[in-house]
C-alpha cells in the first residue's frame, strides 16, 4: 500500500520512542493485557456494560484507586449540562471536556468518566486517551487517507474515546496497551482540526450485554456533536449473521445503517460514483423474485405471499417482509382460510374425510429413479428453464407442448434433453411450481400449466373423546396450511435471498459492496451567540507553494468574542495554527486577507461575516519537516484502469517500470495470492512486448568472419 512505503520513507526531525506493537486481538496463552491482574476480577469474556448496577449518587461522589473523583453522567443525555459551555473550537472543547473528568490511574495521558443508566442502573466507562504524534510509532493517518483526507495537515494531538469490553475498568491500565486492544465496544479517534474516524463499534454480537449498536452511536453522536467535530468518516463492514447490512439495508431502505445518524457516501473504491451506487441500488432493488435461481427461495417465497397477503414482486418487497417478520409473533391460531358460503353439516365420528388430489413429486426424485445419459445437474437445470419459459409464456392458461418446446428451444441446445425433460414434467413439483401435464379432449394434443406449490403440514389425528367439528365443503380445491416461520427461519430466508440476489446481479451487487466509505458532515455551525466563528486558512509564499504536492486542506475554525479587533484575530489565527498542526510550531502570523482594517479596528468593520474564510499570510513554516500531510511527503502516482486517481484503501501494486500504483483486483490478481516479484502495469507491458525484436536485433553480436 502507499502508506506503508510513505511510513517508510518519512524524514522525522526526532525519532519517536520506541513502543511495543500491540498484540492481535485473538490473545495467545499468557499475552500482556493492559489491565493488570486483579483477585476480583471476572472473566475476560464479560462485557463492561455487564457491570452490577450502582447507585449514581455513590458513584459520583466515589474515588477510583489512584485517581480522582469520576464524573457521572446520563447514558442518554451525554454529555449533559456540560455541551452548553462547548461553544469553542474542538480543540479548545476537547481540552475542557477532559477537564471535568477524573484523571484514570496509571496514566497521565488518560480521562475517564461514567455513563449511568437511570432506568437499570447500570453504569458503562468512557475512556479518553491523548496521543502526541510526534511520540506515536504512526504519525500519519491512514484513514485519513482512506477517507480521502490526504492533504490535511499532521495535527499534533490526537484523542481517542473508547468503551472498554474488559470488566475490569476500575483497574489502572497503560494508555499504550489499551490503544493496541481491539475488542472494544466502541472506539473513536478525533484529531485536534476536528476530523475523525469512527474505528470500532460492537454491539451484542460483538460482546455488549447491556448496550446495543443504536446506543453505542447514539453516544458517539452526541460526543460528536457536543464537542464541535467537523466531520467523522467511518468504514462500513457491518455484517449480521454472515449478510452484509449495508447490501441489505441498503436494497430494502436505499440507505444504510449508519444513515440514520446522517453519515453519507464520501467516495466509492475502484472508481464507483455515487450516481452508480444509485443505479446499482435500484436494479437489485426492482430484481423480480420469481427471477432468482435459487429452488429456497422459490419455496418459501410463496409461504410469504400466503402469511403476508402481498404479491412480493421485487426484492426490495421480499427483504422487507422478512425484516418485518423478524419481529412478528406467532399468532395463537393459524391463519384463517376464505370459504364459500355453503351448507355446514357434522361428519360422523367414523368418517374421515380426506383431501382429493392428485399425487406430486419433487423433479429431484423424478430423477433420481430416471435411467438416462444427462447428468442430474442438467436434468434440473433443464426442467427449471422449462418453467421460467411457462411463466412468461402461460400468463395463467395452458399452452401446448410444441408452444414449450419452441420457447426454451433458444436457452437449451441439446434436443433431446429438452425432450426427454418434457416428457418427464407431469404432475411434478419445480422449485415453487407444480407443472400439471393434460391432453385436450378433442385433438389429445398435451397442454402445460403451472400452479403455486406449499409444503403441506402433517394433518392432525381426530382423536375419539373429541366432539366433531361443523366442516364446510367446497368443490375448490383448500390451500394448506402454513408453518409460522420462527426467526431463525426468516434470517435463514434472508441470507438465501441476497446470495441469489448477488448471482443474478453480480456486477450491481459488487458495486454497492465498494461503497464502504461514509462520513458525516457537521461544519462551521454559527451559533446565535456574542462570538464571532470564522475559516482561517494558511497562504503560502511562492517559494513555499513550489515545495507542495497537494492541494490546500480546509480552513481551521478560529473562534472571537464579538468586540474583538482584527489584531486580537490575527493572534488567535497564529495560535489556532501553532497548537494544531506540527507543521507549524514555529509560525509567526503578519497579515490577514480577506477582512480590511488596522490591528486595533474591530472585526465588524472589516467587512467580514461571522462564517467567512479568512487567509492568514506569515513566515515559520516548517517545510522540512516530514509531518507535514497525512498522506506524507510522497507524491504517489495513482492511475488505475478503473479509473482511480488516488488511493482508497484498497490492495494495490506499483509497476516495477513507470512506479504507477494499480489494484490488485483490477490487474487480476487475487486478495489472497501474492503480488509477483516483477510487475509491468499495460502500458509498460505492451511497450516491451513492442520493442522486443528491436532489442532482440540490437542485442545480437554478428558473427565475425
């Protein structure tokens, strides 16, 4: 990957301490932990929000070992009455914030406070811990640059909120280990600008017992929101019960899950555009059902129908009946069934009555007692086209054996397969179909027709102690009765429906799956207050302008009173850049461009409005220095036969000959296999191949005579 070569390269002007990498999050046998062994502790299984519950009032007024006193807050209203004095920039928020909360023990660099349920009682931690990056083995940002955030200014500080898994929160820890730990609840990284990345969030699948994933992000959110962040991305790779929720929700709802709390599409990998991350939406959301190849979901699709009263023509129609269904109980009687108003009279005890029909078997027996020169795959693959050719061409009726035979002639080359199924198909159940076989009375030409197919229930015994019942007869015939599908069912019935849904439109399906990279947009927010918020934006000489590969990054939010001169502007724009970025630890601001005026006129009289850019020229740059973009000092050389011009996260390899990065999926080679020790992209390849006879003409030594 680029980042790993620009890591590589990095020219630091002091070398950072040396730290252990962290360990995998699957822990071997007697592997460190940052929590140090405690006789009480309980198993490292246990979830925090699996903690007894506590007082909140005890809470509050308790001191942790080694530390001081924790602030508690509401789990649903964090952080409380402390967001009204956040009125700053979030780095000056931040550093407040952090304040009100209780130093954790054995850290300098670490703050804890709690989060306290009302209704239950029980009581989660929120760890922050500050990072310095000129101290951190990885001072650049990788996602940042997965984000697209490449151009951004190395920022000196970065904070890290996290919901520990482990139980025994209450105990000191290193800052260090529990940033290598990857099992935690949630874990959020915001740098001092005010851009940052949602890392980790586990719900109850992931090892919370008390929170879920909406609470989990609710949290977060309004972290988020109270301190000012400008902007979070997140990469999406939720799954539940081996589906990817952003392929199903997505297709259901046309957003996905992390839409609720108004994070959008930021850039598609390989190239994909949000115009067809749109399109490829709608095409698997408008997939008819009755087109997917998968015999499960044609058998149970027509249960649905029957239980729901709805046609469930489309995919997007289907998903959302069974999401719905997940949360439906099982009525105490079975669904009623429509009769006719006729005549109802008591059978006696010694009849029994039994349903006239005629007898059915599935094609996949049918074939099992067959003797022919076909395989049993085609013989299925066969008899399935025969019925797809039915239902396009029946639209209910019958029609003749010739009319069968013509329509799936063009999908079925061998003759006598085509035949030989033919003849086969009568009185036969295909996927969700029963394919009926009878002769026309006047020319005893062969008609077919299709009806939908139930699995029967078991009829129950009549036992003899019971009274008779009044039945109701009709010359129709009775559809069966249906099995309530439990929830293990209906996610079964989900995950067959989207591996179908995925083979008949493969290339949508992949489109939609490489949108992974979301982010949330928060921006400058004027707030209806005496401060002045402005944009202040670095302007290069020319000389330094030359010595910049990447464009400009957004402005940083400078925050004044309302009385404010330009002069006391100017000294909060040097500091804002100064305590923010390690570029520029030695600036020193002279001018302002973009508000007119003297040092000592006001701010308002300059011509400038509360949300505008300002440019912010000076001297003190430090262009030597190699924390200076999150995408370092390389300039890396995108230009994939997909289309992409800068990097997205994805596996990549350069060309041994022009060093132009490429992906490894769009060169045909597999995630798995490993890059080759030679690698020539097209173009390189094709020049070669070329210019192979000259070479060969140049590099032949004639024969002396």
């Amino acid at each position: 990957m680029p980042s790993s070569r620009a890591l590589r390269r990095l020219d630091l002007r002091r070398s950072p301490p040396v730290r252990q990498s962290p360990q995998p999050a699957a822990a071997k046998k007697g592997e460190a932990s940052p929590w140090p062994p405690s006789s009480s502790s309980a198993s490292s299984s246990s979830s925090s929000a699996s903690a007894p519950p506590r007082h909140p009032a005890a809470l509050s007024a308790a001191a942790p070992r080694g530390g001081s006193a924790v602030r508690v807050y509401p789990l649903r209203d964090f952080p409380g009455t402390d967001a009204a004095a956040l009125c700053g920039a979030f780095r000056d928020n931040v550093r407040w914030l952090l304040k009100q909360w209780g130093s954790a023990p054995g850290s300098g660099s670490a703050w804890r406070a709690l989060l306290s349920d009302e209704r239950t009682g029980a009581v989660v931690p929120i760890i922050a811990v500050e990072e310095l990056a000129a101290a951190s083995p990885a001072p650049l940002c990788d996602l940042c640059r997965c984000a697209g955030w490449s151009h951004h200014w190395v920022s000196k500080r970065k904070y890290h909120f996290i919901i520990p898994a482990a139980v025994d929160w209450d105990q000191p820890f290193r800052a260090d280990a529990l940033l290598g730990r990857s099992d935690h609840l949630l874990h959020g990284l915001i740098h001092s600008n005010g851009f940052g990345h949602l890392v980790t969030l586990r719900c109850c699948d992931g090892g919370s017992t008390f929170l879920s994933g909406s609470q989990i992000m609710d949290i977060w959110d309004q972290l988020c929101a109270a301190l000012r962040v400008r902007a979070v991305s997140v990469v999406d790779l939720t799954q539940k019960h081996s589906v990817d929720l952003r392929l199903l929700l997505g297709v259901t709802n046309g957003e996905t899950w992390f839409s609720r709390w108004g994070y959008c599409l930021a850039k598609g990998c390989f190239n994909v555009s949000a115009s067809t991350y749109s399109a490829a939406l709608e095409a698997l959301a408008a997939l008819p059902v009755d087109y997917l190849r998968s015999r499960h979901v044609r058998r149970v699709v027509s249960i649905y129908r029957r239980l729901s009263d709805k046609p469930l023509a489309t995919v997007r129609e289907f998903l959302r009946c069974l999401l719905d269904w997940k949360h439906c109980e099982a009525p105490l009687s079975p669904p009623s069934v429509k009769t006719s108003p006729r005549l109802t009279f008591l059978l006696p005890k010694s009849c029994v009555m039994k349903r006239l029909r005629q007898p059915c078997q599935r094609f996949e027996d049918v074939v099992d007692l067959l003797q022919c020169r076909w395989s049993k795959k085609r013989l299925l693959n066969a008899a399935e086209v025969v019925v797809d050719k039915l239902r396009e061409h029946a639209n209910g009726t019958r029609i003749s054996r010739q009319a069968v035979r013509d329509a799936a002639r063009g999908a079925i080359g061998d003759t006598g397969l085509l035949d030989f199924v033919i003849k086969s198909l009568n009185d036969t159940v295909v996927g969700n179909h029963i394919v009926r076989r009878v002769p026309d009375p006047k020319n005893r030409v062969l008609h077919f027709s299709l009806e939908e197919f139930a699995e029967p229930e078991p009829e129950p015994q009549l036992e003899p102690d019971l009274e008779p019942e009044p039945l109701e007869l009709d010359s129709e015939r009775t559809p069966h009765a249906v099995r309530w599908p439990s929830t293990s069912d209906v996610e079964r019935d989900l995950r067959a429906v989207c591996r179908a849904m995925v083979e008949a439109r493969s290339e949508a399906a992949q489109a939609v799956l490489d949108c992974k990279h979301w982010v949330k947009w928060w921006g400058l927010r004027d707030e209806s207050d005496d401060q002045l918020r402005f944009l202040v934006e670095w302007r290069p000489q020319l000389r330094e302008a030359t010595e910049l590969t990447r464009p400009m990054p957004p402005g940083d939010i400078v925050v004044v009173p309302l009385h404010a001169s330009i002069g006391e502007l100017l000294i909060e724009a040097e500091h804002a850049l100064q305590e923010t970025y390690c570029f520029f630890v030695g600036f020193q601001a002279e001018s302002l461009d973009g508000i007119a005026g003297e040092n000592w006129d006001p701010v308002m009289l300059g011509g400038a409005e509360s949300g505008d850019t300002i440019g912010v020229h000076g001297h003190g740059a430090d262009m030597e220095t190699g924390l200076r973009c999150q995408g370092g000092t390389d300039a890396w050389d995108v230009q994939c036969v997909c289309g992409a011009q800068d990097d997205d996260g994805e596996r990549m390899v350069a060309c041994d000959a022009c060093n132009v990065w490429h992906h490894t999926r769009c060169v045909s080679i597999a995630d798995g296999a490993p890059v080759p020790p030679l690698f020539l992209c097209m173009s390189c390849g094709g020049a070669l191949m070329a210019a192979g006879p000259i070479l060969d003409e140049a590099l032949t030594v004639p024969k002396v005579k």
